[in-house]
C-alpha cells in the first residue's frame, strides 16, 4: 500500500496545455498596457492569440476557418469597436498600399455611405449600459474580401475572441459560447470528449482590460465627463472618433 502511495506520489503528470495557458492569461492580462502595439506580454493582442493557439492545440475540431466569414455578417459585429481599437485600424490601413487601402474604402463607400449618421446613432446606443440595437438589413463588414478579413493583424477583440471563448452577459448569468452555432456545437463535443477538467477560457476579463484601456486613454477628461467616464458612459467620445476617422477617409462624403 505503502508502495504504490509512493509510486503515485512520484508520478508527474504533465499540465494541459490549456491550464497552462490560463495561468499564462490570468498573470498577464491585467497588466496589458497596450493592444497591437509591442508584440510582447504587454500588448493583449499577443496575449489573445497566444491563448487561441493554446485553445486550438487543447480542443481540436475548431470549425472556424479562413474563408468562412460566418460571423463577419453578424449586425453588431462593426459597432463593437473601442476608439483604441479604430485607431489601431487606422494605423494599418495607413501603412498598407494605396491600392489595397482604396479597395477597402470603398466597401465603406458602397455600403455605408448613407448610414454613416445611423452609424452614429448606433454607437451611442451601444455604449449605454441597457442597448436596444437594430439591425443594419445584414450588411457584411467592409473589412471582409471574398471571405476573408483584410484586415487580420489589426482586427479587433470581439473577432479575435469570437468562436473559441465563453462570455457572461451582465452581472450574473451562465458562461455560454461566444460563437456562431455551428461552432458552439463543435466545441461542446469536443469538450464533452475531454472531460470536465478543460473548459473555455471567459473573454471577460480581455473585455474588462480593453475597456480599462480605453479609459486610461482619456487623460483630458475632467469633471462630469470624467464622473460620467468612471461610471461606464462614453459621451460623445467614441461616436466623435469614429465620425472623425470616417471623415479622413471621405466615407462620409455624398
């Protein structure tokens, strides 16, 4: 008895690849400072998708593929963009050539020009803690050619984490997956296989580190918009960023 206590004792048994990753996420995401900026620790981008990878390698079976774009249809998929994350977007199209830059646009131009004040209307809805959100007719995203996103390295979080994270809607509520059918229902075999010991990670914390991100990056903010900013409102700033960045790019322009 005395043995095989022993024996059991001596026994190292590898950690899931997936636990691992957690503990990596779990040290790390809080002190993020920046998104798609230094490649390293600091920057919640690379600490995303080093936690894909990790999910990728833990649940196999992943649907989610180039080419797809299930989810580049979704309504609410273009307006759950922060202002770091349209400045990010900004600074890619910036660097890419003009040709491949103009051909984008003008996806903006195409399908959004007459909605650039419904845009607006929307991204106030949606920065309110209560959002009624309508639909746009199902208009694909302008960043989506021929099935895949153009612009992938500076896409935001909500596609990042779309398909291999779990998500909790308000302040109480069961984890669900943040994905399409199709791909919930592959995840959940896959991990009905793997056992109760793997689970998905929760995006919210990613949420929670972006939107503190965001927060930080209002230094000029002072009296009421700073209260109104502590207690989970953006006025005016994120839908004047947008209007702004559509307005660089002529979106807007009838």
């Amino acid at each position: 008895m005395n043995s095989f206590k022993e024996t059991l004792e001596r026994i190292e048994v590898p950690p899931h690849p997936l636990v691992e990753a957690l503990e990596f996420m779990r040290g790390f995401v809080p002190n993020a400072t920046n998104i798609g900026e230094s490649g390293d620790r600091n920057d919640l981008y690379f600490l995303i998708d080093t936690m894909n990878e990790a999910i990728k390698e833990a649940v196999p079976g992943s649907v989610c593929a180039a080419g797809c774009s299930r989810c580049c249809y979704f309504p609410i998929a273009l307006f759950n963009i922060s202002p770091l994350e349209w400045r990010t977007i900004e600074v890619f199209l910036d660097g890419m050539e003009e040709e491949g830059r103009e051909r984008i646009l003008g996806n903006f131009r195409r399908d959004f020009k007459k909605k650039t004040k419904q845009l607006s209307l929307i991204q106030w809805i949606v920065d309110r803690p209560i959002s009624f959100v309508p639909k746009l007719g199902g208009l694909p995203c302008p960043f989506l050619e021929k099935g895949n996103c153009a612009i992938y390295p500076a896409r935001p979080l909500y596609c990042r984490t779309f398909g291999y994270y779990t998500v909790v809607s308000g302040m109480i509520g069961n984890p669900r997956f943040y994905s399409c059918g199709v791909q919930g229902n592959a995840l959940e075999a896959q991990l009905r296989k793997a056992g109760p010991q793997v689970g998905l990670p929760s995006a919210n914390p990613l949420i929670y580190q972006l939107d503190l991100l965001n927060r930080l990056d209002f230094p000029k903010w002072t009296g009421w918009r700073l209260l109104l900013n502590l207690f989970g409102f953006y006025p005016d700033y994120p839908v004047i960023l947008k209007e702004r960045w559509l307005q660089k790019y002529e979106i807007g322009r009838r």
